[in-house]
C-alpha cells in the first residue's frame, strides 16, 4: 500500500526518526569480540617484538666480538652497524612513546596498589617500565583527534619513511634486491580508487574512526616491521665481515688418536692431519723427522706398545702458500700406557645400603663413557659420569655381591676390575624431642615442641624416618599417667599431661614406632627426660 493511500501520522515518522538514530549508533558500536580479538592480537604481536629485538641484540653482540679479535677488520662494518641500532631505537622509542601518549589522551589507569593489574583488559608497558591499562578500547573521537586532527599520524608517516631511506643507505648500491626487500617491509603508500573527493589517505585509513584497540594493534604491527627491517640490514653487515676472505684464516696440525690411554700390549694409533685441506694438492708431513705417507691430507702414526709410561712424539707438516711458499706447523703430542687396573669406591661409605641409591665412583685413567659396571645382588644405574648401585637382598658378610668393571677399548669389551662389597639395612634413627635423646630438660622448652622425631645420626644419605607413634608416660600424685599419640605429634591430652608435670619429675617416651622412606617400620628406642 502506498504513502499516497496511507500517509504517516507524526508518530510513524518520529518511529522512523528513532530507528535512523539507533541503527547509526549500532554502526558506531564495535563488538566486543572484535575489541577483544585486537587485545589477542596486539599480546601476540608484542611477543614476537621481543623476540625480534632479542635476535637483533644476539647479532650485535657478534660484532662487538669480532671488533675486539679483529678491530681493522670489523671497523667499517661495525660502525655501520651501530648507525642502524641508533636509528632503529630512535624511531621504537617515537612509536613507543606515541602508544603511550594516545592511551592517556583517550583515558587510561595507571597499574598500582590503588588499581591491580587486570590480566583481562587491553594493558600496555611504558619504556619507562609502568603498565597502563587502556580505559576505551572502543574509543573513536580521541583517536581520530589525536592522531588525524593534531597531525600525528602525519609526523608518524614522515618518521617511518626517513628512517627506511636511512636504513636503506647503509647497504651497497650493487644490493638492489635487499634494498627492496627493506623498502617493501617499511611501505607506507595511499589506498588506490574512488573520486578525488573520497579517496582515503594512509593515514586516514589506519587511524580516522578507527578504535582505540586496533590502532594499538597496528602500531605494534609498525614496531615489528622495523625490526624485521633492522635484521635485515644487520645481518647483511655482518656478512660482509669475511665476504672477502677465505672461509678460514689459519691453518693447525691437528692429531687424532684412538685413544690417549692404552693398555700394555695394545696399539697406539693416532691420525694426522692439516686443519684446513686443500683438494688441489697434498702436504708433506714429517713424524719423528721421517717423512710418512699422505692421503686425502692425513697421514697415519702407529706403534706397538710394550711397556707401561708417557711417551711423546712430534712432527712437522709443510704446507704451499697461494703464494707458493712453504710453510712449516709443527706438533708435539704425548700418550699414556697403563696397565690394566681400577679402583672402585663408594663415594659416601664403605657399604651400599639396601632400599637406597648408593653413589658410585670409579678412579682409573680410561674415559668414563668407555665404561661399564654390572654387579651381583642389584643393578647399576648410570647418570652422566657417574654410578648408582641399588642393591636387591642384604649381604652383611659380603659374600654374594660382586662389582665387576669392563672397558670398550677399540671395540672390544675387557675386564679391567672386579671387588666384593657388604649389603647392609639402613640404620635405626634416634628418637629425639626438642634435639635431645634425654637429659634435662625445661619445662617451658618441652611445651613449645610439637612432637617426636625421628633423626639418623652421621648418616651422609638423603634419608628420613618420621614417627608414627609413641607413649607418654608421667607420674601425678603417685599414679602413672600414660597418654598414647598415633602420629610424630604430641596430642591435646598428651600437652595437658605435661602441662600438669611437676619439676624434678620424669618423662618417659617409649613403645615409638617410625617409617621410612622405603617403607619399613622400625621400633626406636625410649627416651626420658627429667624435667627443670
């Protein structure tokens, strides 16, 4: 039906009016998931920042290094370098500090005593190391005001395209491809289309009646773009350092052996070589003032051993420069012949201990990853360098428990050593109130202490026993008093009874039971006090 036939009363068009105002007001709502995706979004950013400024700090530090061992070298490098960070914590620091500034424009709270961080809200860390907590997330006046009334985005644009071009000069002309590389990571152009009248600019389009929680999420989106830039440039200057150099600047003698330590009767068998090797040709190689064969650069030392002691041998190997001059390294290398032997000990007694894990320590002159320990009643556990033995059955006369120690020497399996040991059961704990077994006692000290322990005395392992329960017996008035505790504690009735003790009286604890940490239960022996 149309308005000519049915015309709107002045109530229609005032319903009108208002549904116009509140569908231009829900345009103007953003979405609280939306808001709330941005926190998301700009936390994560944040967190690669961090990690990028890390990267970038790690490469820094290599060219302080390389400056001390090689200043000359470095120098022309270095300084560029150092352009880069200063320009790079220039522009971090404007943006930083813009973050903050448009946060307290459009309201925020300062994270104290007087307002606890809110791990739910849209925070921001100031350089100066305080947090803010943004207040409007959903701000668009105070954005639009800051940023685009007050030209900030403006003076933004002209910062980020000065430091590009800064950055930029630092590389060679000959490097178009990473110029353009650092050019497109720090781009800042106008969005192409529509009129002259409508068409946006950069700055309106990221900042104009934009929210408060995106434009923080794309300023932390600028802060990693200009360390992505940063790496960029650093690490071609690093490069740069031995882009003209030979992959290697020294050459060494260097020698291999199969092993440093043999066994009399063995071979001792080493392996020489020129750090550096040059496929083009072969150097000679001189052991004990004899020359020796070359193969693929290395040459091969070997000779019987009879005889226990340190023996020494040297050689010399000339090499041919690019310049063709020979030059002359030389090396001296020395190595042991043992006969087979080993000590083997307990480290914290002469005994293992059943139920514990007891260290092991084996003195001999052969590599420890060379190794292997197997005994009889338990087995043998090895952790890094060292040994645990956990025992299976007590063995007090040490009869049945053998501790036997194999090495692998050149890919065989020997016995070096083997030795008997004693198995005994941890010993009984001392029961113990306020640090004594007995004596005199005060009457003030006895009722401050909540219990009974049960304490291993001169024992060098990590091992507890704790009360599980004990008597209290007294004397009041002729009659005998005893109170029974199922637990390491003094009970109610057991603190009332010592509470009615009279002076020159006798406290006496017994029937006192404890557990281990291995479980077993034992029986302690009483104690007694007499109480001041």
């Amino acid at each position: 039906m149309g308005a000519k036939n049915c015309p709107e009363t002045p109530r229609q068009k005032m319903i009108n009016m208002m549904y116009i105002v509140l569908t231009a007001m829900l345009a103007l709502n953003v979405a609280a998931e939306v808001l709330e995706a941005f926190r998301l979004i700009d936390s994560s950013l944040i967190h690669t920042l961090d990690a990028a400024k890390m990267k970038n700090q790690q490469i820094y530090s290599s060219f302080e290094q390389a400056y001390l061992e090689n200043p000359a070298k470095v120098q022309e490098w270095k300084d560029k370098a150092d352009e880069a960070r200063s320009i790079t914590k220039e522009i971090t620091e404007y943006i930083s500090t813009m973050k903050e500034e448009l946060v307290k424009y459009s309201g925020s709270k300062l994270v104290g005593p007087d307002n606890p961080y809110d791990p739910e809200a849209f925070n921001i860390v100031t350089l100066s190391g305080d947090t803010l907590q943004v207040e409007k997330e959903d701000d668009l006046n105070g954005t639009s005001e800051f940023m685009i009334t007050q030209k900030n985005a403006t003076e933004l644009r002209t910062r980020v395209e000065k430091y590009r071009e800064d950055l930029v000069s630092l590389i060679d002309e000959d490097e178009e491809e990473l110029k353009e590389s650092v050019r497109k990571t720090l781009e800042i152009v106008d969005p192409s289309g529509g009129s002259k009248v409508e068409r946006k600019t950069w700055e309106s389009m990221h900042f104009e009646n934009t929210p408060m929680a995106a434009i923080l999420t794309v300023l932390s989106k600028m802060l990693i773009d200009v360390r992505n830039a940063e790496a960029n440039v650093i690490n071609y200057l690093y490069a740069q350092i031995d882009a003209g150099s030979f992959k290697f600047n020294k050459l060494g003698a260097r020698v291999i052996a199969n092993s440093n330590i043999v066994f009399q009767g063995e071979s001792y068998e080493a392996e020489v070589f020129l750090a550096a090797e040059d496929t083009t040709q072969q150097p000679q190689i001189f052991i004990n003032g004899r020359a020796v064969e070359v193969s693929d650069g290395k040459a091969r030392y070997q000779v019987n051993t009879s005889e226990a002691g340190v023996f020494k041998w040297s050689g010399l190997i000339k090499y041919k420069t690019p310049d063709g001059i020979f030059k002359d390294y030389p090396f001296e290398q020395e190595y042991q012949v043992t006969k087979p032997g080993i000590t083997m000990s307990a480290t914290r007694m002469n005994v293992f201990y059943k139920g514990l894990d007891n260290p092991f320590d084996i003195a001999s002159g052969i590599p420890k990853e060379d190794l292997v320990v197997e005994m009889t009643n338990g087995r043998v556990v090895k952790s890094g360098d060292a040994f645990v033995i956990r025992p299976t059955d007590l063995d007090e006369q040490g009869r049945k428990t053998k501790v036997s120690v194999y090495a692998n020497i050149n890919g065989s399996r020997k016995l070096v050593g083997s030795t008997d040991w004693r198995v005994k059961k941890v010993p009984d704990p001392v029961a113990q109130v306020a640090g004594l077994s007995g004596g005199d006692i005060r009457k003030e000290r006895l009722m401050v202490e909540q219990g009974v322990m049960a304490t291993l005395v001169d024992f060098d392992f990590n091992f507890k026993y704790k009360v599980t329960s004990f008597e209290i017996q007294t004397t009041d008035g002729g009659y005998t008093n005893i109170k029974t505790s199922n637990s390491n504690r003094f009970t109610p009735e057991q603190l009332t009874q010592l509470k009615n003790v009279q002076p020159q009286s006798i406290v006496y604890i017994s029937n006192i039971k404890a557990v281990g940490d291995d479980g077993s239960t034992r029986n302690l022996d009483p104690i007694s006090f007499k109480v001041r």
